[in-house]
C-alpha cells in the first residue's frame, strides 16, 4: 500500500516546517547561552574593576581574554541566526571598547589552564 502523492508532498513538507522550527528553536538557545556566558565574563571584569586591587593586570588581562572571547562566540551565534547590527548590540550592551579590541579566541594555553 503506497500513500498517495498529494498526501506524501504535505507530508514532507510538515516535516521540514518541524525540522526548521526545531533548528530554530536550538539557534535561539545557543544564542541565550552565548549571551549569558558574555554577561558573567562581562560582570566578572566589573567585580574585578570595582574591588580596584592595583598590581594584579595578569588577572585582568585574562579576565579581558575571556570576555573578548565570549563576544566573539556571541557575535557568531547572532550572525548564524540572521542578526547582523553588531554595532547596535555592541553599543547596547555597553560592551567595553578593551572587550571589543580583545574579540576573537582566546590563547589556547589560556583555554587549557581554565578548562
């Protein structure tokens, strides 16, 4: 028994309309996750500039490597779900000018020290 023509193309075509709004959905969660990991590398510089310990630039340097590399996944991801105004987000968000300068991967020594 075979399903007729006209019923297997609405089928198909409810398949790939789930299989979007599912991918859609990961793209949103990924996105949410990136943001949050930017928000924590963010408040922790903050934490750090606040307690305003003089003498200890290595710490605040790697802090300013992770922050700049949580900017980068974030931008990507916002990128892959069709969001191009970084400037706008980068403004929004009040992301400081040293954090954009540091966008992009972090050293991998830096990587494999933190985990």
């Amino acid at each position: 028994m075979r399903i007729p023509e006209a019923s297997r193309s609405k089928l198909a075509t409810r398949n790939v309309d789930l299989v979007q709004a599912e991918i859609a959905q990961e793209k949103a969660a990924a996105l949410g996750r990136v943001y949050a990991r930017l928000r924590q590398a963010l408040d922790r510089l903050q934490a750090f500039d606040a307690a305003q310990e003089p003498g200890d630039e290595t710490s605040r340097e790697e802090l300013l490597a992770a922050a700049g590399e949580a900017l980068w996944f974030y931008v990507v991801q916002r990128e892959a779900c069709g969001l191009r105004d970084t400037d706008r987000v980068l403004h929004e968000l009040c992301i400081p000018r040293e954090v954009q300068l540091r966008m992009g991967l972090a050293s991998s020594r830096r990587r494999v020290a933190t985990g």
